[in-house]
C-alpha cells in the first residue's frame, strides 16, 4: 500500500506525530511504501518561510491577539465566513504540495495538520483525488480549522475531542478515538537506575523536568530562578532537569548561570530522548502542548501546566485538569508550592500516575497504522 504522511512544520509537534506514524509503518508494517513530507516544503517561498515564524512571534510576543483570533476563527457560525477564503489562501499556496500528491497517487493521505488536510480535502472534493484521506488532530480538543467533509476518518485523542468533531456535523463512525501519536519509544520501559546513572544523574533526588517544547517557549528561566531561590522551602533534595529545546538563547543564559545555582541542576538543548528524561522524573513543568503532554501521559508522568497559550494550550489544559493527570500553576510561586505540596503528600502523586495510565494512549501511533491497513475498518465515503 502506497502512504504519505502530510505535516506542516508549525510547531514541532505536528511533525513529531508525523514521524511517530512514520516509524510505527516502518517497524510494523516495512512491506508498505511509505513517504514522509513537510507539505510547507512544497509550498512558495513566503509563505514557507512566514508560516511557522508569524505562530511563533504571534504567540511569544501577541499572546492576547492570538488567543482572541483562535476564539473567533473557532465560533461555529464565524466560520462560515472564514473558512472559504481560508481555504482558498491554503489552496493557493499548496498548489506545489497538489502536485506532488497527484504525481505520487497514495492509496491514503494521513494528515498531522491541517493545511495538507484542506488541500488535500479541496482535491477529494473536485474529485482528483479518490484516495483516502486521514486526519489526525493534535490537540485534545478541536479547532474549526481542523473540520471540513471530505476527510473519510478524523483521529482524535478523547471522547472530548470526537464531542467536538460530531457537534461539528462529522458522522460519528468517521471519528477514531485512537490517541495523539508519540514515538513508539514511549511505551518502552527502562531501569531508572541505570538511566540515573548514564544520564549522569544524581540518585534519590526528587526530579522536576522543566520542558520548553521545541522552540524552548515559556517561563524557563524564572522557574530555575524560583526554585533555587526556594530551595530551602521546598526541600534539599531537589534536582531540576532542564530540556531548552532549540532555544539556543536560552540554553546559554542558563549554561552561565549553573556555577551561581545552589539547587543541583541539568542544563539541556534540545534531545532526542525525551522519553529516558520524562522516565527518571517524579514531575513535569510545561506548558500544554498536545504532543509533549501525550508523551508525559505514555510515562505515567505527572505534570504542572504553567503559562499555556491561549487557546489550543488552555483547552488541553482544561482536559488535563478534567482528568486528574495535572495540576496548573499561574506562576513561578504556585509551581513550587504545587511541587512541595505534592513531596509531602506522595499518595496525591501516585493517584496522578494512575490516573495518567487510563488516558494516555502510547500506542496511537501503532494503533493508527494498523487501521490504515485494515480494510474491514473501512467505511464508504
């Protein structure tokens, strides 16, 4: 079976989840050909280069804009209105990803985002395209961009999300409950002790992982800041692991500040074992972001969400809370007094593992590549 797997690199995390599927194929299923692509790559100039760049400076430095126009492009009847010359700007400028699609011909298109799944769509819907098409959401609830008629499955990662997809008008046997994918990798386990000690780790520490995502986005710095300050507070034994992710900036800022820090401390950039980090941690300190937090989930790792983006970020975050699986802090001081809190109460931090063991799917990605291939899972478009 011929597959392409469709991101866009807005983020990280809708091409993670594309790799996730990729790998899963490959390990799984290694007679199928399947291809991996950025559809940005296949797009103009500017608008390859502006996409990704106008989210990041949207949501670092307008967070209040961008929260106020994801709200308004989500209200149902709105949408009406914003969709068509949406769809029509992706269109234009996915007329190179239109191409190469056509030219490949996959039985399945499965899409981590949803610009190659409108262009895609728009191709189903003039009838060039007969394959399937497949699409997964990378959130824990939806967005209207994510909607339109012609995908034949929607994946999702709750029963929230499938709510928000049949509310939508999508009929409920198009919608899959199978998870967000993570790297297959995250259902593996390791001995904590030998990971201790490769990672060069100090042992019988209580471990607070501080994650940035991949472009090292959120309050970092002040938190490393705080919790050296309140060291003696909190508790000797504490031992902050800092992943900055491609913040080079960042990293340098806190490589400098190790030598002053009397908290004992790991300072990282980015790294390909997320899951050997989130394995030693007793807690996580992030923002909301739908891979990292299903990554953390498939750990059975509890998680403080500090500072989430408005809109896709406090949604999940609500999801979260909802569940049990984390607790939120609005500031540097509520994270250390939600980390004390849960030292001295260890029963509260088991029932978080426990609770993230029921809603967490660490197989999604596995679990999405055997339904692809399953015909009997198939229904008519």
């Amino acid at each position: 079976m011929r597959i392409l797997i469709a991101y866009a690199s807005a983020g990280i995390g809708h091409r993670k989840a594309a790799e996730a599927i990729y790998k899963s194929f490959k390990v799984g299923f290694p007679s199928n050909e399947v291809y991996i692509v950025d559809s940005l790559d296949y797009s103009n100039i500017i608008f390859r280069w502006g996409y990704p760049r106008t989210y990041l400076f949207l949501i670092n430095y307008l967070s209040l804009i961008w929260g106020f126009l994801y709200y308004l492009t989500d209200f149902k009847y709105l949408d009406s209105i914003f969709s068509w010359p949406r769809r029509a700007f992706h269109r234009l400028n996915g007329i190179g990803f239109e191409k190469f699609l056509l030219g490949l011909n996959p039985e399945a298109v499965i899409c981590t985002h949803f610009f190659p799944s409108e262009v895609t769509a728009e191709l189903k819907k003039d009838k060039r395209f007969g394959g399937r098409l497949i699409t997964v959401v990378t959130d824990f609830r939806l967005h209207s961009f994510w909607v339109s008629r012609e995908p034949d499955f929607f994946v999702v990662a709750s029963d929230e999300t499938k709510k928000d997809l049949l509310d939508r008008g999508i009929r409920e046997e198009r919608v899959k409950v199978l998870g967000i994918p993570v790297d297959p990798v995250f259902s593996e386990t390791k001995l904590k002790e030998a990971l201790l000690k490769r990672l060069d780790l100090r042992e019988n520490f209580f471990n607070i992982l501080l994650v940035s995502g991949g472009f090292g986005v959120g309050p970092i710095k002040e938190l490393v800041l705080g919790f050296d300050r309140l060291k003696d507070r909190i508790g000797s034994e504490l031992q902050l692991i800092v992943i900055c992710g491609r913040n080079k900036r960042l990293f340098n800022e806190l490589t400098l500040l190790q030598k002053r820090l009397r908290i004992e401390n790991k300072i990282y950039p980015f790294v390909d074992n997320m899951d050997e980090f989130m394995q030693v941690s007793d807690i996580m300190i992030t923002k909301s972001g739908g891979i990292t937090i299903s990554e953390a989930l498939s750990k059975s790792l509890p998680m403080i969400i500090i500072r989430p983006i408005l809109g896709q970020e406090t949604r999940n975050s609500a999801i979260l809370l909802q569940y049990g699986v984390a607790l939120k802090a609005n500031w540097v001081f509520g994270a250390c007094r939600i980390v004390k809190s849960l030292i001295e109460s260890s029963e509260r931090l088991y029932g978080m593992r426990a609770r993230s063991k029921v809603f967490a799917h660490p197989d999604a990605a596995m679990e999405i590549a055997k339904f692809i291939l399953q015909p009997k899972g198939w229904v008519p478009t």
